[in-house]
C-alpha cells in the first residue's frame, strides 16, 4: 500500500485500474494497492464473522434512528475525529468493554470496604457486577458498582462481613450497551 503526495495526476482518483492496482481515498488521502484477491470458498470462521458483522450492521442502524443513543454515538465519533458514529456503533458492537484495572486492597472483609473497577468501552460501560465468592465456590455476596465522579471508575461498598476472606474469589464483570460482557477475576490472599 502506498499514500499517494503531491501527485495531479491521481490526487482523487479512486477505484481499480487495470487488473492489478486500486486506488482508494481514507480522510482526504488517495492510497493505491493491489488488487485484493479473493477466494469463492469461505472457512466456517469467515462465515461466523460475516454474520457477526452483519448483525453489528443492523445494530448500528437501530442506534443510530434511536434519539439518545443515536446522539451518543455522534457526539463520541465527532470527538474522535476518526470515524462516522454508525462506524463507531458496528466498532461498539464487535468489541466487549475492557477492564483495566481491579483493586481489591481496601477490601478486608468487613461491612463497606470498598472494591474499585476501571472499566472502558467504546462508547460507554453501562454497568458494572461484583460477585464475591469463598474458595469452595459459595456466594458471599454480589451487586452492582457505581460510578463515583470519573466516568471510567466503578466502586463496590461491601455489603456482608466476611471474615474467612482469605482464598476468595472477587469476580468482576463489566456490561455495555450492546451487551457485550468481560470480565476479570481476582483471588484474594
């Protein structure tokens, strides 16, 4: 692939010239490669993703004739300066939220001891699960995180005493609106 500079001659031009090169325009610049190659039989992966991106297609359509979200997406695209919002909801759809980070040292097992979560998403987290769980597998507790103040960071207020805390397991689970889901586990020491 190569940016084309300076060059009157195929500055704008875009589609295939002869059996071999392809001339495309990304954000105001003429790219010429080769012509792409494609094969008539597909892999059971190449189907499953089709379908998949077909589904996010018709996702990012919804959102976009939907008033708030619609405006969501256009406001965040427009502050990235990248992409078109309905490009950033087909983006938000294909791609789960990530967690970055899950503090646990404020956690001792008592009443309010606070577990933080910094979640990110395309376009937003819409919500945030804690589940608490002893080492053989039994629930302690579990509820959802807020935000408090920074729109990337969700705190967790225990809610059950727990003195044998030692060896459980905080799982942490992170929503958005497309509903994908990820999570991150933690075991205590």
């Amino acid at each position: 692939m190569a940016v084309v500079k300076n060059n009157l001659v195929v500055d704008g031009l875009s589609g295939k010239l002869g059996k071999n090169i392809v001339f495309r325009q990304r954000n105001g610049k003429t790219i010429v490669s080769t012509s792409p190659v494609f094969s008539n039989t597909k892999t059971e992966k190449q189907e499953n993703h089709r379908k998949r991106f077909t589904k996010a297609v018709r996702y990012a359509q919804v959102q976009m004739a939907d008033p708030v979200f619609g405006e969501k997406y256009r406001l965040a695209a427009k502050a990235r300066g990248l992409m078109t919002p309905n490009n950033l909801a087909i983006q938000d759809y294909l791609r789960p939220p990530v967690i970055e980070n899950l503090e646990v040292k404020g956690y001792h097992g008592e009443i309010g001891d606070e577990i933080i979560v910094e979640a990110f998403d395309d376009l937003e987290v819409e919500k945030v699960a804690v589940e608490i769980y002893h080492g053989d597998g039994s629930l302690v507790e579990k509820g959802l995180a807020c935000k408090n103040g920074n729109e990337f960071e969700w705190h967790y207020a225990s809610t059950v005493a727990n003195s044998e805390f030692s060896g459980d397991r905080i799982l942490v689970k992170a929503f958005d609106h497309p509903g994908n889901e990820t999570y991150m586990e933690i075991v205590l020491s």
